[in-house]
C-alpha cells in the first residue's frame, strides 16, 4: 500500500463544508492549495436548516466535505440542503465527501426483523436531491456502495493507520479482529505489516452497544496485539476485548480505527480499560472529554481525501492509491 500522497493544486475545483468537520474541510482545502467555498450555513430560529451560497458555482465542479455524523439528523439535513442550494445554483457536477457515513450499521434485515434499512434511505435520499458521485472512508458495510444510484468511491484509513502502527517498535505483533466479521479487513492490515499474525475475538452481543468477550482464536502470548476496527461507539466491546487479551498474557494493546463515534460512556470506558493506546482519526471531531485522554490519539484523513478529490475531479483511478 501507498504511504500518505503528496497532492498537488487542484485549481477548477470548488470546496464546501458543512458544520459537521471544519477542521478536517480546512486542512483538505489546504492540501490542495485552495479555500474553501463561501457559504453561509446555519439554522433558522426554529432550527430549520438554512444555505445560502455566498460565490458563483455554475458550471463547477464542487465538493461539499460533510460526515454525518452526530447530531446526525442535522448534519445530514445540512449536507442535503447544500446539495440542493448548489444543484439550483447550475453547479456542474456535485460530489458529496462524507468521510463518516452515518446510518450505516442499519444496513440489512437481520433474519426478516421488522426494521428499516436506513442505509439505503439514507443512500436514495442523496441521490434525490441530485448528488452526481459520493466519496466516503471506509464504509462499515462495502456493499453500502449498491444502494447508490450514482457512483460511490469508498477510500480506505489503513495508509494513515498503517504508518503510525510501523512507528511504534512493535513486538512480535499480532493483529486482532474484534469479532467474525472484521476478519477481512484485519487480514489485510496483517498482510501490510510484514505478515504478521492474525488472531480473532470470539464474542456474543445480547443487544446493541453490549458485548460479551467469549475467548481469543489464536496466539498473543506476550506478544504485542493491534486490535482494529472501522469505528469504536461507546468502547465496551474494544474494552472487553482488551481485558480479554491481557487475560491471555498480551504485552501491549493498541486499539486503531478509523471512525471515533465515541458515544455514551465512551470516555470513561477508554479510561478505566487496560488499553495502552487507541488511535484514530480526524473523520468526526473527538469531544471533549475523549480529547482529555491521554491514551487516545488523533491522526488525519485529509490526506487521502485531498488526493481523492485531486483524482475524482481529474477523471483517475482511485483504487490505485490502495495498490502495494
């Protein structure tokens, strides 16, 4: 896999941002040697959202740089309100960046259950309102990229993860996947650092954002464990697996994903847990008692996202920023 690219001036392209990720909007427009677009994006007294483009968009290719993540509900309204105050102001072509794709864990109907799939709601809700392409950061659920019907580009944090993982003298590391279904992607975080082991978190959950550690598949006998994930929520599982691991005779814990939720007690769950470090990035704004923690570190996806945009609005391949 590439390290982190180098971008380079992107000059006929326009940036926009909601409320939900300045920071990270403003060191994208950085990388790329531009500002970002003038907009005035706020609520009416009665907490409608309210846009109001503030510069000439016709016929201009515009990125509008939006997680949605919480408040949820807002920050989606605001990104689809943009989309349609930008597609009325002739804007040539729309992408929506959304590093953090909220909504995206109701992504099907687990054994007939009664229950939306707000995922794809979410995805004909974009499309609707005229969004021609979306570039999002590792999507919980790949297959997410079919409920689009526009094109969607879903661009990965592991360069950015990887790097900070080969800076930290790992001994003997073993990456572990926190159940079943992150086997794939821990796999291939493993392959990247020199073929290191691969171990698995054998866990139940009797209802949502409750886990149970059941045991460990493989071997971390005094070994280093890199446990790692597309997002933590409120830390319990990622806790528990932790404790799990130490139980086990682990050396160290490291705790890597890309997407820090961080909801409910997320912050005293970290804090009290036997996890030597948790990394993350910068695709949703870490609050402030998460930030207080000695132990959580902060990396950035503006990066991969420059050069993302840089590629999209060039009409190149973005899968080979991923070749290695």
């Amino acid at each position: 896999m590439k390290h982190t690219p180098e971008v380079h001036t992107v000059p006929d392209i326009k940036l926009f941002a909601g409320n939900a990720t300045p920071a990270l909007a403003k060191k994208i427009a950085d990388r790329l040697f531009c500002k970002l677009g003038d907009a005035a994006v706020g609520v009416f007294s009665d907490g409608e959202i309210s846009v109001q483009i503030n510069e000439n968009v016709r016929g201009a290719d515009v990125f509008i740089i939006q997680s949605t993540c919480a408040p949820t509900n807002d920050n989606l309204m605001e990104l689809i309100v943009m989309v349609d105050a930008l597609r009325r102001a002739s804007a040539g072509r729309i992408t929506a960046v959304i590093p953090y794709f909220g909504y995206a864990r109701q992504d099907r109907r687990v054994r007939s259950a009664r229950v939306p799939i707000t995922a794809k709601v979410v995805a004909d809700f974009l499309s609707s309102v005229g969004v021609d392409r979306v570039l999002t950061c590792d999507l919980h659920a790949e297959q997410i990229q079919g409920f689009f019907d526009v094109p969607v580009d879903n661009v990965f944090g592991s360069p950015v993860l990887l790097e900070d993982m080969l800076s930290k003298n790992l001994d003997n590391p073993v990456v572990v996947s926190p159940d079943i279904g992150g086997v794939v992607r821990a796999r291939a975080i493993a392959k990247l650092l020199d073929d290191s082991d691969l171990a698995i978190i054998d866990k139940r959950r009797p209802r949502a954002n409750v886990a149970q550690v059941m045991h460990i598949i493989g071997d971390v006998q005094g070994r280093d464990c890199i446990i790692v994930d597309d997002m933590i929520d409120t830390g319990g599982t990622l806790c528990k697996a932790a404790e799990a691991l130490k139980e086990h005779g682990a050396n160290r814990v490291f705790a890597y994903a890309t997407h820090p939720v961080f909801s409910g007690n997320a912050a005293k769950n970290i804090a009290e847990s036997v996890i030597d470090e948790v990394i993350v990035t910068d695709t949703i704004p870490l609050n402030k008692d998460i930030e207080a923690l000695e132990k959580v570190t902060q990396l950035s996806m503006s990066a991969v996202l420059a050069e993302a945009i840089r590629r999209v609005s060039n009409e190149e391949s973005i899968s080979a920023m991923f070749k290695h």
